[in-house]
C-alpha cells in the first residue's frame, strides 16, 4: 500500500495540477506590474460633453453600434456590461490642434480643455438600426463621390467604451481618412484581470458584428475598412466566417476594402481554422504584429502557451493566407506593454498604402523603400520589405511581409 500511495505521487495529473497551480501563482506575480503599465490617465472613465469650441480644434462625428448595455450615468453613454441586443448612438469627438500624431491627449479633468484634450462635444442615442443607417448615410452624401467610404474599428480587451471611442477619433484623425468613422464596442469591464470576461462577451457579439458589417454593406457606402485591434480580431474574423458561411455579402463583396487585424489576441491554430473556413481572400489581410507584445504574452501565458498571431514568430508563413504581415517588433512603443503600436501607423497611413500597392504586392520597387524586397527563408515566393520613413512616430524600420506577385 505505501509503495501504491507512493507512486500515485508521480502520476502525471498531480504533476499537472502542481503546474497549473504555479501558472496561477505566475500570474497573480505578474498581473500587478501589468495593472501598473497599463494605468490609465484620465481622472474619469468617460466625460462630459464640452461646450467651448478651441480655434484649429477638429471635430469627427463617430457612428457606434454597440453591444454594452447603457450607463446610468448619461456621461458615460455605455458600461462595461452586457446589454440586450445592438445599440445604436453618435458621438462627436475634438482632436486639439497641437495634436501629436500616435497620442491620446487625454482630459486631466472633466470636460476637458479642447485647445489641448481630446473632448466630447456631442453624445446621443440613436432610436434603432434603421436611424443608424440613415444617419450614416446622410454623412456619406456630404462625401464626393469615390470617398463615400467607411472606416469600422473594433476595440481589444481591457477596453472602456470612451477610450476606443478616442482611439477611433485618433486613428482616422492621423490617417486623415474621409471615411466616416463607425465604432463597434463589445462589452468589456476596462479590467485587466477581467480577461475571461471580456472573451465570452466578445463571443457574444460575434453575430452583432456580423449584422452592422451586413448593414453597413447594404448601406450607401462604396467601401468598408476594417481594423480590429487585440481581441477584437477574434470578434471580427469569426464575424467574417459567419458571413462567409451564410453568404450574406453575395453581391456586395466588392464593397470590402481594406481589413487590419492590429496585435490579434487569436490562437494562430485557431486562426488557422477559420481561414479555412473563409478561405484565400480576393483582397489580402493586413496583420500587424509585434514580437514584443506584453500583453499578448500575458495572453500566451494564460492560454497554455499558445502562440497568439499578433506576436507569432512565424511571420512569412501567414502569408499563405493572402496576407501582407507588417512586423513592428524593432518600433518602440510609447505604451509599455507594446500593444497600441498601431495606432502610430495611421500618421503614415498614405506611404504605408504606397509601399503595398506598388512596393511588395507587385514586386517593384516604390521610391520610400529603403531595402527592397529581401529573400525571406521560410518560403522562396515570399519577400520583406523593410521600410524606414522620415516620421517622428516611428523611429524605427517597419518589416513588411508578403507573397510575391506572380
């Protein structure tokens, strides 16, 4: 009996149980100093609209559908609970003058001083889809014709509903997108540790995603661009299998324009399913990844790990999906956990679209490349570009990966 008892001992599920109870003691360690990285500035988690107009402040009208249920307190428009359904609202957000591109110039206290703050200047709720479309619409009408486009941003976990509200305003501020802004926000707590949370609510929305993407398909829009950052990816790809799956975008296909998954907190196994679901796109997937993503190694961590595709190391073997890879790993980020280098892409958003255009998705040579189209090991058809520009936000050379043309 005591030699029984002794080798029980050493079975490999106490072993296993031992390993799971260190992985939970790892991350208890670890949280903390991720909680302090990811300290937020503002003094309120949403504020007030401000009334004062500041001279060279630029004002966007932000379309939102969102899953969140509403907030008690009018201010805050939406929390981090789940709501019944699709809610539809619009919000117009001040970028001030001196802006820096790559920078939320959060209010140090409410409503925020427009001459140097990002600040609300409207916020309202709109009463269904059928006034969302409607007033999407009317905003598209005031574009040219061949503008009309749309700009649909998904935020990641960890995120409350006002900050990627401004991260929206940010991105199509720097780009300088005509598109109209539309943000579609998922129920998350704003909570580091609230990760599994944040998960199943992103699991939820996948189907409320999927009916704005057909929404905005059926709209007056010539075209949709995408960008889901972190764990927004999860909701948006699996939004873009359903729709493969139930063939909703027949007729409209020629409508989707660019699709960025920006630092995607998605299994690369998983990933790997569902393109197979989807399949090889007609127009590439832009995926952005950073090997020195944090958070996404907190990510890894807890999902036993696993290699998430915003950080997979493996980079040229995406491409086989269609996909042009741009590597920031050697961009320092100004967020410690690396995971918003994003958002300092858009300030060069008209060179980026240059160099895959006419750099790597052809093969020729674009006049901002500084080394053209260098052999990539893994693969004899895929090539890298490395690109290095003259802009204060990115200091340092972007890798661009890609299949070459044929």
């Amino acid at each position: 009996m005591r030699q029984t008892a002794f080798v029980s001992r050493h079975d490999p599920q106490p072993a296993s149980f031992a390993w799971s109870r260190l992985r939970a003691l790892l991350l208890v360690l670890v949280l903390p100093a991720l909680l302090t990285a990811c300290a937020r500035p503002g003094a309120a988690p949403m504020y007030p609209p401000s009334l004062a107009v500041a001279p060279g402040a630029t004002s966007h009208t932000i379309l939102i559908a969102t899953t969140r249920k509403r907030s008690g307190d009018p201010a805050s428009m939406f929390s981090g609970e789940r709501g019944q359904g699709i809610q539809y609202a619009e919000a117009v957000v001040s970028v001030p003058p001196a802006h820096a591109p790559g920078y939320i110039e959060w209010p140090q206290q409410p409503p925020g001083n427009p001459a140097t703050e990002f600040v609300t200047r409207e916020s309202t709720y709109l009463d269904g889809e059928k006034q969302f479309v409607q007033a999407l619409n009317q905003q598209l009408a005031q574009r040219p014709p061949g503008h009309r486009d749309v700009l649909l941003f998904i935020h990641g976990y960890n995120t409350l509903f006002p900050e990627g509200l401004y991260r929206l305003a940010q991105v199509a501020h720097d780009s300088k997108a005509q598109g109209v802004p539309v943000y579609f926000s998922w129920a998350s707590r704003g909570e580091l540790s609230g990760y599994v949370y944040d998960q199943n609510s992103a699991t939820i929305a996948r189907d409320s995603l999927e009916h704005v993407l057909v929404l905005l398909a059926h709209s007056n829009a010539e075209k949709i661009n995408v960008l889901a950052h972190s764990m927004g990816n999860w909701v948006t790809v699996e939004a873009f299998r359903n729709i493969k799956m139930a063939g909703e975008f027949r007729g409209y296909g020629d409508k989707m324009g660019a699709i960025i998954l920006a630092s995607p907190d998605i299994d690369v196994d998983v990933f790997r399913s569902q393109m197979a679901r989807i399949g090889v796109p007609k127009k590439p997937f832009l995926i952005v990844l950073s090997r020195d993503d944090r958070a996404l190694a907190l990510s890894r961590f807890i999902a036993g790990d696993k290699s998430r595709l915003g950080d997979y190391k493996n980079a040229a073997d995406l491409t086989q999906y269609n996909a042009i890879v741009v590597d920031l790993s050697d961009v320092k980020g100004e967020n410690p956990l690396n995971h918003d280098k994003f958002a300092e892409l858009a300030a060069i958003a008209p060179q980026l679209k240059q160099v895959l255009e006419s750099g790597v998705h052809t093969g020729e040579t674009s006049p901002v490349e500084k080394v053209a189209n260098a052999p990539v090991d893994a693969a004899p058809d895929v090539v890298k570009t490395v690109l290095s520009l003259p802009v204060a936000a990115v200091a340092a050379p972007i890798v661009i990966i890609a299949r070459a043309a044929q």
